[in-house]
C-alpha cells in the first residue's frame, strides 16, 4: 500500500467528516480525531430516527460512486459484517447522473481500434444506464449486429484510487481506535474492496467472465450471457449484445412462465455453483433481464466466484446438514473446511447455528430461506474465527439473491426443489461409475509415476554405498531430559569416587602421625578431611535445591 498523502486529500477528507457527521456519527468521528471538533458546528445533528446500519448505508450514498461500489462489494462479505448490515448494503442503488456524451467520447476514442463512425454504423449519444462506473449506450455494428456499448467514466481510476486511500486511512484508525469495530477487521476487508474495486475497473476482466460462462452454460435455451465483441472492448469499453428485455419486477408473463422462468433461473445457478464451480455472483433483479424469447439473461458479470471441486463437495454436504438441521454437523464441515483459530469455541457455535436454522430454515413454520440462512451461518463462522473463502461469501449472496428474483417470479418458490437434481447430478460425480474410474485412474498415474521413479532412486543408493558415502542421520527426539538426568548422576559419582578417596587418603594421613600438625593432628590429613566435608555438604545442598532426593 502506498503512503497515504492526508494533505493533498483534505478537501476530500473534509467532505467524508462532513457527511459521516450529518448522518449520525459523531462519536465516531471524535474517536478518531479527539482533537477535532469543527464538523460539529458545521454539521446539525440528524433528526430522523434511522438505524445505525440505515444511517450507514445513506452516508455512503451521500459519499459518491467509489463509497456505493465499496458498500456493495462489502455486501458479499456476510462472514465479516452482521446479516441486518448487508440487506442495507445490498440497497445501495448504483445508478447516478450521467455525464454527456461531450465528456465520454473521449475515452471512447482512446479505446477503439479506430474512428467510431468507422467502428459502428449507428451510435446513440443518449446513454441507456448510467452507473457508478460506466455508462452504456446502444450501437449498431457494420454487419447489422445491434450491440450495447459500455464505457467507463473519464478520469475513473485516478478519482477511485485517491478515495480508496482515504477509506483505507479511515479503516485503520477506526481499528486502533474504536475498541467495538476491532473485531470486524475493517483493514482487512476495506484492502480486499480496494482489490475488488480496482479490478472491476478492467472490462476486460468482465469480458472474460461472460464468455467462460456461455462456453460452460448446459441450457443457452434458457440462460445465457450477452456475448462480447472483443475486436471493439478494451480495458474501458465493453461491447457486447444488445439484449431486448424487461427487468424481472417488471416483467408481464403468465403465472406458469413465471414459476418456469423462477426455476430456470436457480436451476442455473445452482449449477454454476455446485457442478461448473463458476457462478454470478450478484444476480440481483437489476442484472436479470427476461427477455422477449422468455429466456433469463444474467448481466454485469464484473464479480465472479469460483470453487474447486473439494469446496463444491463441502457446500453440498452443508446445504445437506441444514436440510437435516444438523447443527452438529455444520459445524463440523465448517472446522474442516476453514481451519478454525485457537479461539473457536465449537459449542457454542452449535447453539448459534441451531439458532440462525431455526429462524430461517424451519420446515415446521413453511419458512425456507437458503440464501438468508448460509448467510447468517457465515457470520457465525467468521465471529468464531473460522475463515471461510471468499468464495463462500460470495455463493451465500448470489443464493440470496436468485432466491429473491425467483420468489418475485413464483411467491412460492422454494430453491430446495430445483436444488434436488443438481445435488443428484453432483452426487453421481461424486459416487458413480465415472468417478470410481477418475479415481481409479489417478491413483494408477500416482503408481506408475512412482514406478518409474523406483528403479533410479535405488541405483542411486547402490552406487553411493559402492562409493562409501551413503550416510544415515538417527536423530532422538524427546529425549534431552534424559541425557540431563545420565549427565547429572556422572557428575555426582564422580564427586562421590573424588569424595571417598579424600577421606581414605586423609585416614592414612592422620595414622602416620606426621607433622606439620594442626589442631594436634597431621595437617594434611585435616585439610583432606575439611575438603572432604565441603563437596559432601555441596552435593547435598545441590540434591535438595533442584528437588531430586524425592
């Protein structure tokens, strides 16, 4: 991370205070700054009585299109905030006003390979959408294609970039500050936006995604992508297919299109989660067209979420505890894996997941909600330090909201029914004939690699034992409080043999009866005798000090 510049983004700065005061912050902003104070005469105190998680989601509105993208890639970490803040993120309305075509033709032209009137037969200059990043516009190309062009705002990184560092510089005081916030981590998350964020600002990124995912999509005829023109997109202009269609809140379809279309819709991307291993990760209504063919198309593919095949197998055997309404085994699955922390208190977990299960989960009371239950389960995972992938945080938003689309479609949608033949179809992968054979044949590779490698391994042991410098290493773990009690007890026999000696050389001394004397007896003799008694009385005093005559 670069050196944050407080200096040359003090305006901005003071905008942020500004609006974090007026929404209700201010004792927040005092933590942060306990020396401040002059947004409080600046800034009257809100009179409306809004939640904590409200007045968030409002200020970052009132902040602009970096703080709305923020907000919104922060809604896809359910593992990290609580469940009542993503429903205020996932409100944030992502459109804003648009510039004039005066202002986005410039990029326009940085971007194409050439002159627009020699890229497009038919431009509109009167955009379609205008978001926080980019405005689309309709074309039509040479060849009579009609396609809708994306393209990104002017100056977009350097604007983004400058506001991701004040959010960074504000995420790391609120962590050394605000003693409530730590537990959320905010650095952490607010560097995973920022990488998020920054990535999204490359269409190409996005380009990539839709292709990957029609090239993957078992049923066009029901789902699908727009494709992309990739001799026109770039880094800042996406050109793709011009889809004809309603919104799905808006749609007008007869009651059994609408439960077809709800089914087709969580079909696809229950199987993008759990057999393709790549899925949409925010198929909000707004990025769901049905189109005029009765088909469902997903759009805005800037964030993608991806699984291995070992994370798939986990999530099927989690969404199969929460239909059983194991807690038990949740947890278990969870620990295994995310790799709990030290501070993981397992038991309580369980009552928390039995909980967040009965809430949302609950066939007795005909409430099923997947989405809003995997999402309350991540939470529960994070709080007690269990690191789920972001991936899964992702998953538990696209259930959310595919599940929202449908019941819009169908109010009686329930995702566990089209969910069954998916898990069928995963279940046979996992178990059938063709995965015996998978993994009968990987096992045989790893055999017949080993097998090669054999031969070699043991001519190269051969040849240095004829060469005599084959040299074995014998290493005793555990073992050194034994080799100090074996060391110990030398010392003491030898001071015992030195001890010994001096008092029978000393008797023999004092038998002779040879001067010089001292206290009447033979000097040497009593000089034998006092040494004697001085590494006597040491290796007592040595027994009982380290508590071994026990």
């Amino acid at each position: 991370m670069r050196p944050f510049d407080f200096l040359s983004n003090a305006v901005r700065a003071k905008d942020i205070f500004t609006v974090l005061a007026k929404h209700g912050f201010a004792n927040l902003l005092n933590q942060i700054d306990p020396q401040g104070g002059w947004w409080q005469r600046l800034v009257p105190q809100p009179k409306e009585n809004r939640t904590l998680w409200e007045r968030t989601r409002l200020a970052m509105e009132e902040l602009g299109p970096t703080f709305v993208k923020a907000g919104q890639l922060m809604s896809m970490r359910p593992d990290a905030f609580p469940h009542a803040l993503i429903y205020e993120l996932r409100k944030l309305q992502n459109s804003v006003r648009p510039l004039p075509f005066s202002e986005m033709r410039a990029v326009l032209m940085e971007e194409l390979p050439a002159d627009i009137s020699q890229s497009f037969a038919e431009f509109s200059e009167t955009p379609i959408a205008s978001a926080s990043l980019a405005q689309v516009y309709f074309a039509k190309l040479h060849d009579g294609r009609e396609v809708a062009v994306k393209i990104q705002r002017p100056d977009l990184r350097k604007t983004v970039e400058a506001d991701l560092d004040l959010l960074t510089w504000f995420a790391h005081q609120i962590h050394q500050r605000v003693a409530a916030l730590q537990p959320y981590d905010l650095p952490a998350v607010v560097e995973e936006v920022k990488v998020n964020l920054l990535r999204e600002l490359d269409f190409r990124h996005e380009a990539r995604n839709q292709q990957y995912f029609n090239a993957l999509n078992p049923h066009p005829d029901r789902v699908f992508a727009p494709y992309v023109v990739d001799e026109l997109s770039s880094e800042r202009v996406l050109v793709m297919e011009r889809v004809t269609g309603a919104p799905v809140g808006s749609s007008r379809l007869s009651p059994a299109e609408s439960k077809r279309i709800a089914a087709n819709g969580a079909t696809s991307l229950v199987h993008q989660v759990l057999i393709a291993g790549f899925f949409h990760a925010d198929p909000h209504a707004g990025n769901v067209l049905v189109t005029t063919d009765g088909r469902l198309c997903f759009l805005d593919w800037g964030m993608a979420g991806n699984l291995t095949r070992r994370m798939r197998l986990g999530l099927a055997d989690l969404f199969l505890a929460a239909v059983d309404q194991d807690a038990e085994r949740i947890v278990q699955i969870a620990a295994d894996l995310g790799s709990p922390s030290g501070r993981a208190d397992l038991r309580a977990m369980e009552r928390d997941v039995t909980l967040a299960l009965r809430e949302d989960f609950n066939r007795a009371i005909g409430r099923i909600q997947l989405g809003r239950a995997m999402l309350k389960l991540l939470f529960i995972f994070g709080q007690n330090g269990i690191n789920i992938t972001r991936d899964y945080s992702l998953m538990a938003k696209a259930l959310l909201s595919i599940e929202e689309v449908s019941r819009t479609l169908d109010p009686e949608f329930d995702l566990r029914t089209v969910a069954r033949p998916v898990f069928l179809e995963l279940q046979r992968d996992r178990t059938g004939p063709r995965a015996m054979i998978r993994e009968s044949r990987s096992l045989l590779r790893s055999l017949l690699a080993g097998a090669r490698e054999l031969p070699g391994d043991i001519f190269r042991i051969i040849r240095r034992i004829e060469h005599d410098d084959l040299t074995i290493k014998f290493q005793h773990k555990g073992l050194e409080q034994l080799d100090d009690a074996v060391t110990s007890a030398a010392n003491r026999i030898t001071l015992g043999v030195i001890i010994g000696s001096l008092i029978m050389g000393s008797s023999l001394i004092i038998h002779t009866n040879v001067g010089p004397y001292l206290f009447g007896y033979p000097a040497l003799g009593m000089v034998g005798y006092m040494l004697s008694a001085l590494l006597g009385f040491y290796v007592i005093f040595d027994i009982f000090r380290h508590g071994r005559h026990k």
